[in-house]
C-alpha cells in the first residue's frame, strides 16, 4: 500500500467530482510527505503523474491552497507547503481546545449509527497486538479521529478539525521512523471511543486533552 493511500477523504468519502478526485489523491500525497516538503508543483507534471485535466487540477491546488497545503506565488509558481517542527506548539494549541470540545459533542451527540461505528473501532484497538502492521495504524487512528470530528454533526467544526488535523499529520509522517510506540498512541484512543458510547462528555474532553498533550510530547522527542 502506497504512503498516499493511507490518508482518507477529509469529509470522509470520496467525492463524485474529478476536482474532489484530484484533491483528495494530491492532499494524501502532500500529508504523506510523499510530494516533499517545499517542491515545485506544476499543472503539466500532476497530470501526467495523476491523469487529471487541466481543471480539476487547478481546482484541487486552489482548495489545498486555502487549508494551507500549497503555497502560490505569482510569477514563481505552486510549491508543496514547507512543515516546520516549529509549528507543533501552535497546532497543539488549536487542537487542544477545539479536539476537547469535539470529544465531548461527540459524546453528546453520538447516534445509535454513530455508537455502532464506535464499537466497531473499540473493537479494532482490542486487536491491536505487539508490533502491528505501521499501515493499519495510520489508517486507524485517521479513521478514528475522522469519526470524532463527525459525530459532534457540526460540519464547521468537523471541516476545521480535518485541516489542522492533515497539518498535525504531516509532522507525524516527519517524524513516523523515530517513533516506537505507536502501537500505544493508537490505544489511547479507547477510553476515548467508550466515553462516547456511553455518552460521557467529561471523561471524553478529559482523555483528548491526554491524547492531543501526549502526540506533541511524543513527536518532540522524535525530533
């Protein structure tokens, strides 16, 4: 499985458009580190590399511009965004207020549809086992917290959590080879999932703030 398709449609579902289509394979490869960290874009080489026309492709590049994906400069040209471990503490910041308050909406407002995808992911983390597969384990902990952002049925929300969170996860992939516990950073993520099965907000808020203070610890001493 390519590093790209480890990343999941940030609305959660692949879009109908080929400018959703575009946007979606070029976000996972940017999130990945596969397309590096400050590298000429050009519209002819994405779509020979991706088989997109001209247009989806600058639709694409004009959303991961807004989330601050892409960086444009008249005359110069589109280049990856840069990531800068600098901007962990500011991240961390934003998500620590904003991940808390989605954990305890999610909790609040989790339908029985929601409950049942919930257990499905408790269900998930029970399996984990010594070393796991290091692919299952991004693609489980972005469906998991995907899953959080959805259940707080707030769509501004949900939209704001996804962007800071493909930022947080670029500076995880920067430092994804020095990091040896990512079996138990995924675990973390129960306590959360049964407060929102049980429709407890406090101890949900309670185990994100652990969980978002716990990533930023953990990548600074990958660094």
């Amino acid at each position: 499985m390519s590093s790209a398709a480890l990343i999941l449609n940030a609305n959660g579902a692949m879009g109908e458009s080929l400018a959703e289509e575009a946007y979606q394979v070029i976000r996972s490869k940017i999130i990945t580190l596969e397309f590096e960290p400050g590298s000429l874009m050009s519209e002819q080489d994405l779509m020979n590399q991706l088989g997109f026309g001209r247009t989806p492709i600058r639709e694409a590049i004009r959303l991961l511009a807004n989330e601050h994906l892409v960086d444009v400069y008249p005359r110069r040209g589109m280049f990856v965004a840069g990531v800068d471990v600098k901007n962990l503490s500011a991240l961390s910041e934003v998500r620590a207020t904003l991940e808390i308050k989605a954990a305890a909406l999610a909790a609040q407002r989790s339908t029985p549809e929601d409950r049942a995808i919930t257990e499905a992911l408790i269900a998930e983390i029970d399996r984990i086992k010594g070393k796991a597969d290091m692919s299952w384990l991004i693609q489980l902990d972005q469906r998991i917290h995907h899953h959080i952002y959805a259940c707080t049925h707030n769509e501004f929300l949900e939209s704001t959590l996804n962007q800071y969170y493909a930022h947080a996860l670029r500076i995880w992939f920067l430092a994804l080879e020095k990091v040896d516990n990512l079996s138990e950073a995924i675990i973390e993520h129960r306590a959360l999932l049964v407060a929102m099965r049980d429709n407890d907000p406090e101890v949900a808020a309670h185990a994100m703030r652990d969980h978002v203070e716990g990533f930023e610890t953990t990548i600074r001493k990958s660094l």
